[in-house]
C-alpha cells in the first residue's frame, strides 16, 4: 500500500479545495467531479468521515503489478469502511476501464473492503447537488436566536413551509431561507432535497 500527496505543487494539475464541517479540515480533490462528490459526502446521514486519495494499493493485471488509488475512503455509522471511485460516463462506459475496474474491485474484496464505482450522473442530479451548495455555504454559520425561534416553530407544528415559518416569525423570505438551510445542514430538520429547489415553497419537517 501507499499514499499519494495532493500537497504537493503540481503546475499540471488543478487541486480543488473543499471546505468541510464533518472532517473539521480541508479535503483535496483532483478535478471538479471529485469536489462535487464532496457535497454528498459532507451530507450523506450514514458517513461519519470522509477523505480524499486514501492509502492506494497493488493488483495484478496481464500478469503485471499495478497501483491504485480511489478518489474517497469513507466510514459509516456502522464502522463499515467503503472505498469509492468517481467517473463520467464517457469513462465508466468503455470495456477497458469496466474490465479494469473489476480487478480492482475484487482486489480490495479481498482485503474485507467494498470499492463502489459513482457516476457523474449521479453526483450531478442538478436539483439536489444545487441543494446541497447552499447548505455548504451556510453549515459554518453560528446557531443564533433565529436559528432558535424557527426550530421552536417548526417543532411545535411538525410540518411547516418556508413561506409560513417567514410570515409567522417576521422575516424576510431570504433570511429565513438561510436559517433554514443552516438547520438542515445541521440534522435538525428535514426537506425534500431531492425534487425541488430550497425556496419559500419547501416544505420543514422535525426530525
């Protein structure tokens, strides 16, 4: 096994920096698909940490040694440990890369691990990756009486849209907005993510 050094100046390569809240550091991606992959990660209620270009490894193909290294290494609540790889499909389509892809699969099968393969497709689903940037910009915020006030709110009432929790509390539609992206970010509420936009229509649930 080893280790690569995204540190390390490189005047070919493009190091995209993620901010994230989870790992309490910054994490290193070696292109834009990597760093959006980030957001998932950061937010995914089964990962407890995260990180990029973990310990790679060796495996045999046309009777040659090779080395590897996976874009993420992540560990759940369970303790599982996962490797992951992220690809467009341009890339996941082709023979070579599948029949390759399969060796180095099975290559950590071996060691107790499981190497999952995302595709772009997936980490770019437009409505829910844009969701989840604005929960990123406002994860760091500090927790303040409004924070308090529309956590109170929603609890007393399960379920409530951004529009109502705006009228009700007495702020600006974008304020509120923030707020409740910071809840969110922070586990201590819910919305559907996945189907429409955050926005005075979004629908607040307790957790």
């Amino acid at each position: 096994m080893y280790n690569r050094n995204l540190r390390k100046p490189s005047p070919n390569k493009n190091i995209f920096k993620f901010a994230s809240k989870k790992n309490h550091h910054i994490i290193l991606c070696e292109s834009a698909l990597e760093f959006d992959a980030c957001f998932h990660l950061e937010f995914s209620p089964s990962i407890v940490t995260f990180e990029s270009q973990p310990t790679g490894i060796e495996y045999q193909m046309n009777n040659k040694v090779h080395r590897y290294t996976p874009d993420f290494k992540v560990v759940k609540i369970s303790g599982e440990i996962e490797y992951i790889e992220v690809k467009p499909a341009k890339i996941i389509n082709s023979i070579e890369f599948r029949e390759e892809f399969i060796l180095k699969r099975n290559a950590y099968n071996n060691l107790g691990y499981k190497l999952l393969l995302i595709s772009e497709k997936q980490i770019r689903h437009s409505v829910l990756l844009a969701n989840l940037k604005i929960l990123h910009r406002y994860t760091g915020s500090m927790l303040t009486d409004i924070h308090d006030s529309a956590l109170k709110y929603i609890k007393s009432n399960n379920m409530v849209s951004i529009s109502q929790l705006s009228l009700n509390l007495g702020l600006a539609t974008g304020d509120c907005i923030a707020a409740c992206a910071f809840l969110i970010s922070n586990g201590l509420v819910k919305a559907d993510l996945e189907t429409e936009p955050l926005s005075k229509y979004s629908t607040l649930i307790e957790v």
